[in-house]
C-alpha cells in the first residue's frame, strides 16, 4: 500500500502541463479495455484524456452481448469539435468495427492531422492499436463491413507506429498465422514498414514463451544512437503470471501516446509504457467472473518493471556474463570534463579527485595520443581518476583509470577489452531508453544529461529538465552512481539535489573560467553544502 501511494504521490509531483491526448476507441462497459482502460492510462500517466466512441459494447468480464457501431457523422462530429477546441498532443486508436470508420478516421488524419500539429507547433504521435478480436474472442468488427487489407494500410501511412499482436499482424499483411509465427516474421515487418512508411511494435504477449518480448521494426525513428540501432529493437520482460490482464493492448498502446505526449522520444515512451503494463499485471484484480483488470499504480519506478532491451544487429553485446568494469573509488562529486590538458592539471592540483579529458574535433593522432598520455600521467601524479572519452584504444594503452563512451560509442567500442584490461566505464545517456541499455552493460557511473540547455555541443534530443531527471534518479537510485551533465552551474546546482541525482559534471563552468582551479572549487563548495 505505501508504494502504491508514493508513486502516484511521485507522478502527481512533476511540473508539467497536462497535455490533451486522444483515445479514440470503442466504450468497454466493463471498464476493462477501450476507452476506459485508455482514459485510466492516459489520466494515470499524466495526461488529460479526450474521447472519441467508434462504439458502445455491452460487456462484463465473460462475454460481449452486443456491439453499436458510431455512425460517421457522429463519429465526424466528435473528431471536429475536439480538434476546434482541444486539439491533442497524442492520439491513440483503438477498436474500429467497419470499413466505412477505418477509411473515415484514415480520411480525417489525412485532412486535418498537419494543421493541428502546425497550432501545437509540434508533430501530434499518432499510435494505433488494431483489435479486432476482443480477449474473450468476439469479433469486434463488423461481419458484413469488415475493413479490407488496403483500407488497413491506408489508416497505416496516416499514423506514427502500429502496435498489433502477432495474429492481428498476420492479418493486417494476410499471412498465416502459426503458433510462432512464421519463419520471416522480420521480412514481413520490413516490407510492411516499407509499404506504409511507418514503424510497427509487434507486441508478444500472447505468445507461449518465458519471455514477453516486443519487436519494434522502423526506419524513420529519431535518436542519438539511431544509426547503430539499426531497424529490429527488443523489449523484453519476463511473463508475468496472471489471468487478469484485460485491457493490456489498449494500456499499453495508451501509454506509449501518453508518454510521448509528455514530451518523451518513441523508444522511451514503448519502455514507459511497457513498465506501466507490467507493473499493472503485477497488481491486476478480479472484478467479476472472468478475467480480471491492470492495475493502475501511477508512474512506474521499479527498475524490474522495464525492459531489457535486444539489439539484433549488435550480438556482441548480449553478452552471457556480466562485464566487471573497476568502480569509482571516491564519489565523483563536482566532475569536471575538458578538452584542454591545461584545464585538467589546473583542477587536479585544485584538489579535483575525478576529471575527464573529452577532446573533440580534428587532431593530429600523434597529438591526441600525446594529450591523453599527459593526462593519464598528471593522474597518477595527483592520485585521482582521469577517465578518457571515447578513445578507449589509447586509455587502455596507457592505463588511464578509466573510459567515458556515448551511446555510440558503448556500441561500437569492445567493452569485454576495457573490462579485462581493468579499467572503470562511464556512458552517457539521454533518456528511458538509453538509460536502460547503459544500465545493462554493468557501468561504474551513468551519466544523464543534457538537464539544461547548453551551447557546448549539438545535442539531438531536448533538455530533459528536473521533472525527467528525478524520475530517472528514483528508477536507478542504489543501483549505480548517477551524474546529471549540462547546464550545471553554481545557480542551478541546489535543484539537482532533489532529483536523487549522485554528482554533477561540469564542462563550460570550468573551461571558461578565468581561474579553472578556483572555479572547480567554488562549485566544489557549494555541491557539499547542498548535501
């Protein structure tokens, strides 16, 4: 009981607005699935949810007795009088019962999806979940009017990812349909995702495995580590034990419009929301006969809760045994990162125990190798840990305490090398998702950033702010130290604290210094009286 009310005390606590999102769906008069269990999630996550009835069912936890279709103009009428007014932030689709609403809703998005982004100032998500059968096997679309395959992919091209299960993926593609589906599942993703140019999370929980595992195909997806990514990610969980799950598809999708109508990228929002799920199938309850309903627990915060992630193209790193990366030895504090090795002996002599040498930009290679060999010199000289970034090749030559690697570079780089040559590892991360694949590899620190914004590099993604930053400090609190990068200054430090964040780095606030040891001491001073 005293988790469930501090998580909904947690998500209650953030500073962000509620944004509008829309869940267009049939109504579950049990309250299991469809609008309720969308309006639940959407509420429940942060959201202000708008509805949209396709259709009215008269249900309970056993069966459905009967299904009203929506007209179109009643359908029509409620699409427009919401967009005049509240126009949404996100947009989740749920059950559609004939051809004539798919071609409809398809016709609308078309029409007026681009004019309500441009008065958000912002693209609108669009995420459609295609039920067609309900849990108990009703057929939830209509026998005489039932959608054909080219009206499904004209609904497609409209939306931002589609969230079917394998038998209503086979469906969609008009394939056959096995147990464990077929052997070119992933050829059939592709060609879907190329025919319709949008990204398709093809759902596991209905298969027979130990393992509930979702296969996100797309190749348009926005984020910093993109291109190594590659099309095929996996979010993998363990099969939760439980008859109560109504209503799982329609929270889950629910919850990726949800989160990423709070502002988060699409691989974050799909690990949001799948912990959402299993922490609802945790706590799920009977309500009548048949099978019960998800729980809804606010803001998930369990680590247990989320994801493993697969990367397919990247079998490297599925490691079977837990890298060991040397831990920090003293908490990193203040951590400064400079390019310049004039920087890095002013602040070690200052008393730095922890600094980072990122040089960046064209350099000769004798140089670099020269800088980074000083660098790890003047460590051993002042007895502090010197970390290198990204060259992780000559840090391990000339044994530097330890690495720092973005996320592209933790893909690329041979972690088992840096782990049995002994050195420590830092990666950097950028959100849910990033956190999550970091967090696998055994890190000795976890960097997140950027918390405010900052002029000292391009960065792809936005500010993630406090709001994000504490939610991140909750889910890896006691797990691994945590180190909040960007922006950071002695005005803004005092609020990092409350995110449940370990230390700080600071990068402009020591480089622009005039005096750089003085700075690092200043903030060095005022990090411990916030403690």
């Amino acid at each position: 009981m005293h988790s469930t009310q501090h998580q909904h005390l947690s998500a209650a606590s953030t500073d962000e607005p509620k944004p509008i999102v829309w869940s267009i769906a049939a109504s579950d008069s049990g309250g299991g699935a469809g609008i309720q269990a969308d309006t639940l999630t959407i509420h429940d996550l942060g959201g202000h949810p708008c509805n949209v009835v396709t259709a009215i069912t008269a249900q309970n936890s056993i069966h459905i007795s009967q299904l009203t279709t929506s007209d179109a103009a009643v359908l029509t009428a409620q699409l427009n009088c919401l967009a005049a007014d509240m126009p949404p932030k996100g947009i989740k689709i749920g059950v559609l019962t004939s051809a004539q609403q798919v071609r409809l809703l398809s016709h609308w998005l078309q029409t007026n999806l681009d004019a309500l982004a441009a008065k958000l100032g912002q693209s609108i998500p669009v995420i459609w979940d295609p039920v067609m059968l309900a849990s108990n096997g009703h057929m939830l679309t209509e026998s005489t009017a039932a959608p054909s395959t080219s009206d499904y992919l004209a609904l497609a091209k409209q939306v931002s990812l589609i969230t079917p299960n394998y038998s209503e993926f086979c469906r969609l593609t008009e394939t056959n349909h096995s147990e464990n589906m077929h052997d070119d599942w992933q050829q059939q993703l592709q060609k879907f995702v190329q025919k319709t140019g949008t990204n398709v999370l093809l759902t596991g929980g209905d298969q027979a495995s130990q393992q509930a595992v979702d296969w996100l195909y797309t190749e348009q997806i926005e984020h910093t580590s993109a291109k190594h990514l590659q099309q095929l990610i996996g979010f993998s969980s363990h099969r939760i034990a439980t008859q109560h799950n109504h209503g799982t598809g329609c929270t889950y999708s629910s919850g990726i419009a949800s989160a990423m109508a709070l502002g988060y990228p699409l691989l974050d929002a799909i690990c949001i929301a799948k912990a959402y799920v299993n922490q609802g199938l945790t706590a799920g309850y009977a309500v009548g006969q048949g099978p019960g309903v998800l729980s809804r627990n606010g803001w998930p915060q369990r680590l247990s809760d989320f994801p493993t992630i697969i990367l397919p193209a990247q079998q490297s790193l599925l490691l079977n045994e837990k890298l060991r990366f040397t831990k920090v030895q003293t908490p990193l504090q203040v951590y400064p990162v400079t390019q310049s090795v004039g920087v890095l002996e002013q602040v070690l002599a200052a008393g730095a125990l922890t600094v980072q040498l990122r040089i960046k930009g064209s350099i000769e290679p004798v140089e670099l190798e020269q800088n980074i060999k000083q660098a790890i010199d003047l460590g051993r000289q002042y007895q502090a840990q010197v970390f290198i970034n990204d060259h992780w090749q000559l840090a391990i030559k000339h044994h530097a305490f330890g690495v720092h690697l973005g996320q592209e570079d933790m893909l690329e780089a041979d972690l088992k090398q840096i782990a049995d040559a002994g050195l420590a590892l830092g990666l950097s991360s950028h959100g849910y998702f990033e956190i999550l694949l970091a967090a696998q590899r055994n890190p000795s620190y976890l960097a997140i950033g950027h918390v405010f914004p900052t002029p000292t590099k391009s960065m792809p993604s936005q500010p993630q702010g406090l709001s994000k930053l504490s939610r991140y400090g909750q889910l890896l609190q006691g797990k691994l130290p945590l180190v909040a990068i960007g922006g950071i200054n002695a005005e803004n430090m005092a609020t990092i604290k409350q995110s449940k964040i370990d230390d700080i780095a600071v990068v402009r606030a020591i480089e622009e210094a005039v005096n750089p040891g003085l700075s690092w001491q200043n903030l060095q001073h005022h990090w411990q009286q916030n403690q």
